[in-house]
C-alpha cells in the first residue's frame, strides 16, 4: 500500500513534535528548584530545549534519509542534474530561525524583566531577582565622556548608578542585607544588622535577602545553581542582588569567573535553614562582631576550621599570598562600609 508523500510527511511531523514536547519536559539537565526565580528560568530554558530537540531531530532526521534515498546506486557513473539552487526554500529555512529567535528574544526578556533586571523599580514581586551596579563617582561633568567621569573616583561624592538601576525595596519587609566580598580564593559574608561575619552564607527560608557584591581584588563571579543566581563580583564597583529562597537545604556557592591559579577550590555553601536554625546560628557567631579577627575562625580561612572549604585555603596559604593583615583589613573596611 503506498502512503501519500505528504501524509508521512504529517506523522513525521506529529512524532518530533510529541518527542520534542516530552523531552524538553523531562531532559533533568537542571538542578533542583530553590527560589522562587528558579521557575521562570526553567521554563526558559525548557522552551530552548524543546525547540532545540525539535531541530535536531528534523535536521539530523534529513541527512539520515539522504543518505540512503540517494546513495550512489550501482553502475551509476555521472552526478546528479545540476540545481541552481530553490528560493523559496532558502526563505524558509531563513525565515523559520528569525522566527525563533524572535520568540526566544521576547520571552527571555519578559523573564528577565519579572526578575527586575530592567526596570526594579517596577518590579511588582518582591522576591524576585534585582540586579544594580553602583559606582562611586566624584567630579561627575556631563560636558565630559563617561569613561572619563569614571576615572574621577571618591568614595565622599554621590554615587552614580550604571547599568540597571537600584533595586526596589518592599516597604513591608525588610531585607536581610548582607555584603558578600570575594578574594582570591574565598568569600567573605558581612551581615549588616548583626555584624556576623563568615566564609559560609546562612539565611532562612522564605525571607527576602539582598546582597552587596564587590570583590577586593580581582573579578569574580557569585554563582548558585539551585537558585539559578549568578553575578559578576568586581573590584570597585558593588552590585545589588535580592532574591528569596523557599527551600531549605545546603547549596555549592561557586566561583564562576577565573580568578587564579586556585580558582577551583574558591567555593562556599549556602545554608538554608528555617527561622529558629538561623536565628541560632546567629547568637553562636555573634564573636564575628568583635574588634580582633583573629578571634573570628570563621571570617579566617587560613585558620583551622572544620569547613572543609576553609581547609582547602591552608594548604595553598604560602604560595596564594593571602596574609592575615589583609583579612584584617578587609574585615575592617566591611564594618566602616
């Protein structure tokens, strides 16, 4: 029995569909979700997959059946009639992946704006993703270029926003606001309102935080996959992130920016814990606050910890270069600042 061309054509096209759909579902590339962003990436990048998949199933699919449909067949001596070649296919095959992009370009910047990346000030969830640079800047000329108002820098003058703005504070809820600093090859937590410090991030579910990033040496990138969060850590500058994690439990913070000869071991984790666990953790590392750091073992990774994160820096000490005088001075510009 033969079957019309364009009936096969159709099932074909029903199958990748139905395998595009199911695997862009269910392709478990991701980590666990743990905040409440998380969800909108993920549908992101599921939507690329999907289409992805698609893609290459036809693609790979056609090659496949070229090569068997027309194989050299024997006693064949002479090529093929000449083509100059199908406009109209050429317009499609065009035209098919604009319109993709097209879509893709859209959605990610609806996601990316829910997540207060443009405009956090009109962010209307307050737990969502805000992201701001802020440079301290003196002098500021607008008859002169901005490279050139950038290089007047004094901490005593206004600061100048780049980039994406300041993020939206909701007024009901403060934040818990903690100044994270990375340097070759740890991070450093400050935490504002109780003057904690530690190489370990703790906070409690459910409970809006922003961070301040900086780093103080060179850059460096804050990254945690299960809360799909990544920012760039860069000398001078401090940028804004407030997020809201809704799922206890222990996640890898990560440098994702090489920064070194021991960028690899320049890792953390991120403690997420209920109201009481943290609220306990706080009163037992409330030493942080004290004058002398070399008190403070967890503000000091050179010392001995039983984090084994912290340990992975003993080793490496001499040949890193990082001394205790500059943890000490690092340790009392985060409480000045």
């Amino acid at each position: 029995m033969n079957i019309p061309s364009n009936i096969i054509t159709l099932i074909l096209g029903i199958l990748i569909t139905l395998i595009s759909l199911w695997y862009g579902q269910n392709h478990g590339l991701m980590p666990i979700s743990a905040s409440e962003n998380a969800d909108q990436v993920d549908d992101l990048f599921n939507l690329m997959m999907t289409i992805a998949t698609g893609l290459f199933l036809l693609v790979e699919g056609v090659l496949v059946f070229c090569i068997f449909k027309f194989r050299r067949k024997k006693g064949d001596t002479a090529d093929g009639p000449y083509m100059e070649g199908n406009v109209p296919l050429e317009i499609v095959w065009t035209a098919i992946p604009t319109v993709i992009v097209f879509i893709l370009a859209i959605y990610s910047f609806e996601v990316y704006n829910s997540m207060g990346g443009v405009d956090p000030e009109a962010t209307q969830d307050p737990g969502t993703q805000q992201i701001a640079y802020t440079q301290e800047v003196s002098n500021f000329d607008s008859e002169n270029s901005w490279d050139e108002n950038l290089l007047a820098m004094d901490p005593s003058e206004k600061q100048i926003a780049l980039g994406l703005g300041s993020p939206a504070e909701d007024q009901s809820e403060a934040p818990l606001e903690i100044n994270v600093q990375g340097l070759q090859y740890a991070w450093i937590f400050n935490y504002v309102d109780s003057g904690v410090s530690s190489g370990d991030l703790h906070i409690p579910v459910n409970r809006k935080v922003k961070l301040n990033i900086s780093a103080f040496d060179v850059i460096h990138a804050f990254w945690v996959p299960e809360l799909r969060l990544k920012q760039d850590a860069i000398p001078g500058r401090e940028a804004q992130v407030v997020f809201r994690s809704n799922l206890e439990g222990d996640y890898p913070i990560i440098c994702a920016e090489l920064c070194g000869a021991f960028h690899g071991g320049m890792k953390s984790v991120l403690y997420v814990e209920s109201q009481e666990d943290y609220e306990n953790w706080v009163q037992e590392n409330t030493f942080a606050s004290e004058d002398n750091p070399d008190e403070t073992v967890a503000f000091n990774p050179l010392s001995e910890s039983k984090s084994p994160h912290q340990q992975i820096l003993t080793s490496y000490a001499e040949e890193m270069g990082v001394e205790e005088s500059t943890l000490t001075t690092l340790k009392h510009h985060q409480l000045q600042d």
